[in-house]
C-alpha cells in the first residue's frame, strides 16, 4: 500500500503515471476512486489538493508491480 | 531559450499580471516544468498535466487548449536554433465558462465512485482560476505566439486540440460595443455577398470582433451553437443578395445548421463556421464570375450539395423545375459536358475529398456515392484521376 508524498512535484507524478502500464488508482478514505490515468480523474485528483486531508488519508493502488519502479520517488511504502 | 523571446515573454507576463491572476508557465518537451510566475504552481500544474495529451507533438500553430470544465489555456511552442522543439509557453488556467463547470459538477456527482465531498472541492479549486472572457485568451493566444516567434498571426490560425467544452463569455465588466458588433457584422457579410475571397485576411475579426450577450441560457455551448446558427442565417441571406440561388443557399443553411447540432467540442465548431462561410463565399464568387445562367448554377449547386444522395436528370429536373429534356440539352451546351458526365466528375471529386481527410474505408466511399461495386468506382476514379483509390490516399491522404 502505498500514498503520496508530500514533498513532491505533484505534476510530475501524474506525467509519470502516464506512462504506466498498469493501472493507478487514488482511493480516498472517504470511498472515491480516482483512475489516475483518466484526465476528468486526474483534475479531480488535483482538486483534492485544495484540502490537503483527503490527499494524506488516501493510498495510492498499483496493479502492475513493476510502475512502482517509474514512481518510487513519489510514494511512501505504508503497512496496510 | 532565444534571447528575443525571453525578453517578449519576460514584458507579456508582467502586462497580464498587470490586469488579471493569470499565469504563465514554461514546460519542456516532455511536460516538466521549467518556469511558472503562479504562485500555486503544484496545483495549478496539474490541471495542465491532465490535458497534455491533446496536446499534438510539434505543431507551431497557437493553440487553445480546452478543458470539459470550461478552463482554458493558450498554448505556443518554442524551437531551439535547429529547429527542434524546446518549451511550450503556456498562459493559464482561466475559467470561460461556469456552465461547463456546473455540467461536469453534475457528470461527477453521478458517478458512483465519486463522493459528494470530493464533489465539493472542486469549488475550491475553481474558486482559485480567475474567470477571463474566451475572445481574451484567444488575443493571449496570438500575443503569446508573437513572443516566441515574433511572427503575427490572427485569430483563425489557433488550432484547438482535443475534447473540450465550449468555453463561454463571462461577464468581468467588459461591456460589447453594439455598434462595432454592427459594423463588424456587416463587413463580414459584405465578404459574402461580394464573393471576396480575400476573406480570410478579414475573418479574423469575428471571434475577437463580435462580443454578443448570452444566446445560450448559460449553456456555454448551445450559446455558441446558437451564435453560429445566427450567423449562418445572415450568411445565407447575404449569399442571396450577392446571387447566389435562394434554394441552394436555403439547403445549404440546412445542411450546416444540422452540422452545428452535431458538433460536440469547440474545434469542429470553429471549423464548420469557418468552413461555411467559405462555402457561401467560394459559391457566390463562382455565381459571379463563370458566366453560366442562373439555371445551370442552380443545377449545378444541387448536384454539388446532394453529391452523395441517388441523382439522375429526372430527380434533379423535379427538384430545380425544369424539364428533364430541356435541361440536359441547357446543360450541355453550357457546360460542354453531360449532366451525367458533370455528376460523376463531382462524386470524383467529393471521394477525392474523402479519401485525404480520413480513414474511412474505400469500399464504404464507393457505397456513399452509389457506385455498385468498389472495383467500379475504382476503375472510374483511375480514370478520372490515374491512380486508383488507395494510391490516392497514400500520396495525398493526411496522418490522422
């Protein structure tokens, strides 16, 4: 399981995810399920920066193992 | 980046900032940002970055980009020395259209997956994106290109890439100046009527010219639908005064109106409007000068429009009123060809058409211009052009 740093550039992340092969998804704590590889998700993802809470409570899902490598500098390993 | 555009784009963002929080950004070719004056530039950023891929890879045009919330961005790319593409210039977020913002509020609220919270952000978001009106950004959008390029361009040079919505004029106190709406209205027209078709030097003054009060009951879109309805109305009464036949002007406001409903995002809509007024222009100009008789122009205008409906002398005769006898006989001492010969030779050309702007396929062209068989219709346009279909395409066809 895995979330989003903080101290990151947080365009870059999204351009990184694009060129992922599998998919990445934003689960919020509330329930919301943001496929970041859709650009109506993606503005939706950067609207939840406007209330810094819901990025912090929320995991980041990798189906393929292997984009972990592409965006290991944007994400903290979590126990989960 | 050249010392001349550094310079321009150093004066053009301090005199945007003058009147408007509108910021400017620097991106490299593959989207990491070089430069942004916005003070929020990690929120910001990712608006942008979630359009990036309508963005097609080096293309010098301005473009304007347009998102389904009604944001937009003016877009220009720099060249290095030799020619390779550099940075992109961006001017941006402005919001130009709060209807599309509350449709696609609603589209996201109906999502399942989508909590109502996270609805609500999105007021906090666009809250921070200062609302500019579309004619604005699209002046940004050639300033823009000037100070990368220092080339002028107008208005009907930007490309706009990709879905979007139609951006709408937001009231920010700016009032339109009925009269030089009038003026410019009747310019434009005057283009038609005369058939000038100089006309492009002078179209460019419609988008930034005509500053019309809301036609669309807040919907962004059906108010520029709505607006280009208006102005196919006056075109086609234009058309008429320059001599154009009524009837086939009355068809091909028809057609075009038709069209306009069927456009979903801004670019096709820009483009039929552009592509109409051309039409109107090119027809009243041939009206004026191939020297043929009302009658045969009127024939010849139907055949034209209806390229792709069943035509035979005895269905076009019914439709313009005339005899089918007298009207083959007309026909051919005009035109010094057959009636038949002159149908066949505009479906060559509408496949012509077909075969460079798409993809679709050889065998459907055939179908859509009533030729039985693919191989008929390709032995017909080996003979009218001297290649057949495919190798048409491969030449002439454009990437799409």
């Amino acid at each position: 399981m895995y979330r989003l740093k903080e101290d990151v550039s947080h365009p870059a992340f999204l351009q990184k995810v694009k060129a992922c092969r599998g998919s990445v998804t934003f689960a919020s704590a509330e329930g919301d399920m943001l496929n970041l590889k859709s650009a109506l998700s993606q503005f939706m993802f950067a609207a939840c920066f406007t209330r810094p809470e819901i990025v912090c409570n929320a995991e980041i899902r990798l189906t393929e193992q292997a984009d972990y490598e592409a965006l290991k500098e944007f994400l903290l390993e979590t126990e989960g | 980046m050249a010392e001349n555009a550094e310079r321009n784009l150093r004066l053009f963002r301090e005199l945007i900032t003058c009147t408007r929080n509108l910021y400017s950004w620097t991106y490299d070719v593959h989207f990491s940002l070089v430069y942004s004056n916005c003070p929020d530039a990690d929120l910001m950023g990712m608006l942008f970055i979630s359009m990036t891929d309508n963005i097609p890879p080096d293309v010098d045009a301005p473009m304007l980009l347009s998102s389904e919330f009604g944001l937009s961005w003016a877009v220009n790319l720099e060249r290095d020395g030799s020619g390779l593409p550099l940075y992109y210039h961006v001017i941006g977020p402005a919001v130009a259209s709060k209807f599309s913002i509350a449709k696609a509020k609603q589209a996201i609220f109906n999502r399942s997956d989508v909590s109502d919270s996270l609805v609500g952000v999105l007021d906090g978001l666009l809250a921070k994106i200062p609302s500019v009106p579309i004619s604005r950004i699209l002046e940004y959008c050639i300033m823009l290109h000037y100070c990368v390029t220092e080339e002028k361009l107008s208005i009907s040079d930007i490309l706009y890439p990709g879905p979007g919505a139609v951006p709408r004029e937001e009231q920010d106190g700016h009032t339109a100046n009925p009269h030089g709406t009038w003026l410019m209205e009747q310019r434009l027209l005057k283009l038609v009527e005369d058939g000038n078709l100089n006309f492009r030097q002078e179209k460019t003054r419609l988008v930034s010219g005509l500053v019309p009060a809301d036609l669309g009951g807040g919907d962004g879109m059906r108010h520029l639908k709505n607006l280009v309805i208006a102005f196919i109305s006056c075109c086609t009464r234009a058309a008429i005064r320059g001599g154009l036949s009524p009837e086939t002007a009355y068809l091909l406001s028809d057609r075009y109106i038709r069209g306009v409903e069927a456009c979903a995002v801004i670019a096709d809509l820009v483009e039929l409007n552009d592509s109409m007024q051309e039409d109107f222009i090119r027809r009243v100009h041939q009206s004026k000068s191939d020297g043929l008789s009302p009658q045969i122009r009127q024939c010849c205008d139907y055949i034209q429009i209806h390229v792709e409906d069943e035509l035979s002398l005895t269905s076009i005769s019914a439709a313009i009123g005339y005899s089918p006898t007298w009207l083959s006989g007309k026909f051919k001492k005009e035109m010094g060809i057959s009636l038949t010969q002159y149908i066949s030779q505009q479906r060559m050309e509408r496949a012509k058409e077909l075969l460079r702007s798409g993809n679709r396929p050889i065998q459907d062209i055939a179908e859509a211009l009533h030729y039985k068989t693919p191989s008929h219709f390709g032995t017909v346009f080996r003979q009218y052009t001297g290649i057949s279909p495919s190798e048409y395409r491969m030449e002439r066809g454009k990437v799409t």
